[in-house]
C-alpha cells in the first residue's frame, strides 16, 4: 500500500465488506469516454490496488470495461482475494427486457467466465424499466437470490434512480447493497430524505453514484458548457468560490459527501492514473473544519 495516499474504508452495510470510499467505476476504462488500450487499463487497475482503491464496480453496458477487469485477473497483474467486485444484470434495454430468474443467472454466469472469477463480492440489478417484473416470483431478483444460494454471488441489491423502486425492494428484505444516482452530491441530496434512512433501518450498504456530476464538480473550466443549465451555472459558481478560497472543488464534492456516513462508497470512473490519484487526494487530505459552513453559507 502507497503511504502518499490515505483512502478512507467503511464496511458497507449488513454485506460487511469493508471498501473504499471511492471504489473503481469500471466504466472509466470501458472506451466510453476515451480510448483505453488493455496494457493502460491494466496498469491503472494495479494502481488502483495499490493506492487502497481496490473496490471494482462493473457491468457488461460498460463497453469494454468487464473483458479489460477479467484480463487484469487472468494474468495476474491483480489477484482475485485482494480484489472486491460488484456487477450488475442491466435490465434497461427496453421493453422487451428479459426479467426472468433464468436470464439473470445465465448473465451472472457468462460474467463469471469473462472475468475469471468464482463468484461477486455483489451483484445489482441495473436500471430496470419496470420494477415490478423483478420482483415477482421467478423473476431477476428471484435469479440473484438463486445465485446467491449457488455462492455465485455473495450479496444482492438493486442500482437505480427511481425511489419508490428503492423503497419497494428495501420492503422486501431481501437486498444487501443499493446503488442510487444523482440524489446526493453539491448540487442535490435528496436521498437523505428517504432512502438513507430506510436503507440504514436494515443496515443495508449505499453506493452513491455521480458524486460529482459526471465532471461538473471536478473544477474543470465549464465556459464552453451551456450556461443556461442551472446545473451548470451552479458548478461554474461554486468553481470560482473554490478558486477564491484556494480550495479542491473535487475535494470539496467528494468530502461532502463522506460527512453523510449512510453512504458507504462514492464509485468514481477514471480514465487514466492521473484522474485516480486526483480522486484518491481529494479523500486523502482532510478539508479545513470550517470550510462547509463557509460554503453553504453562500447558498449556490
């Protein structure tokens, strides 16, 4: 473990898997948001490990992500025990979805194979369209909780945006993790006002995606973005207040969302090292105390 960076950990929920609070969006080395030959993606996931980001959140809809995860373990350049691995069955590509409990463990299956592996750490189901055909008898989630029984999965939950999908699978009992979307981060944190609490009620583990807007709360120029965007007139604010203040508006983001301890890790997908470590920094390096009544109390 590099001693330059210091990646907080916290167990993540009733699946008592402890990981970082930035596990790795494979999606960053999937090509979906720049070319990433095998060799750099392979580099940038043993550096990943090495740094203490050792959590890989994967999907097969993350273009080329699952094949370039599966040759990092199959060669050896990560071993599979000091690696944790999420998947998802994604369950978004229209009306003629396959939701049956055959389908998900076929694709559970199929993704095992690719990747190398024995089994998930945990396994979501990914943006259903329709959240009851999941739940019904013999359906996804019936094929998870099946998986889970053959130990090809180790914990089972649901990766979405709608929240009365979420409260209707937290009512079942039966999900592990949750996965939520663009509810809670500098701009919005709306989560905090049914889901964490009924996800903490059964101690079940919270992965927050786009923490930071998907590069709009990095600190990135964004004068050539659409400046009628609220969003985007919002960020391009709190920017110029950072750069006034001398403070990471990335270590800001993310660090705001680390005070919310319901969240238990912050995936974030990077296209290269340096983006890595940038992210890995921004947790490592603790923001002046004050610093987020400061922020607030300039009401972007």
């Amino acid at each position: 473990m590099n001693n330059e960076f210091n990646v907080p950990r916290r167990r993540w929920g009733k699946s008592d898997i402890d990981i970082p609070v930035i596990p790795f969006g494979t999606q960053g080395f999937g090509n979906n948001f720049g070319l990433v030959s095998d060799d750099d993606a392979c580099k940038l996931i043993r550096r990943a490990v090495d740094i203490g980001v050792n959590h890989f959140d994967s999907a097969l809809c993350y273009g080329d992500s699952v094949r370039k995860l599966g040759l990092a373990i199959k060669t050896g350049v990560v071993k599979r025990d000091e690696i944790i691995v999420s998947g998802r069955v994604c369950c978004h590509s229209g009306e003629n979805t396959d939701f049956s409990a055959e389908h998900a463990i076929s694709d559970i299956e199929n993704q095992l194979e690719m990747l190398g592996m024995d089994y998930f750490d945990a396994m979501f189901i990914h943006d259903p369209i329709k959240i009851d055909p999941t739940l019904a008898k013999g359906g996804t989630l019936s094929g998870l909780l099946e998986a889970k029984n053959r130990e090809l999965v180790r914990n089972v939950g649901y990766g979405m945006n709608p929240h009365e999908f979420h409260l209707k699978v937290i009512a079942t009992g039966d999900v592990d993790v949750l996965l939520t979307f663009n509810d809670y981060n500098l701009l919005q944190h709306i989560i905090q006002d049914d889901i964490l609490p009924a996800a903490a009620a059964r101690d079940i583990g919270v992965l927050n995606g786009w923490s930071i807007k998907r590069g709009l709360l990095t600190g990135i120029d964004l004068s050539s973005h659409d400046k009628n965007n609220t969003e985007v007139a919002r960020a391009i604010k709190m920017r110029q207040w950072c750069i006034d203040n001398n403070v990471s508006l990335l270590a800001l983001a993310l660090q705001f969302c680390l005070r919310e301890e319901r969240i238990h890790g912050n995936p974030l997908g990077s296209l290269n090292i340096e983006q890595l470590e940038m992210n890995a920094h921004a947790v490592s390096d603790p923001l002046p105390p004050d610093i987020f009544e400061r922020f607030e109390a300039q009401g972007f």
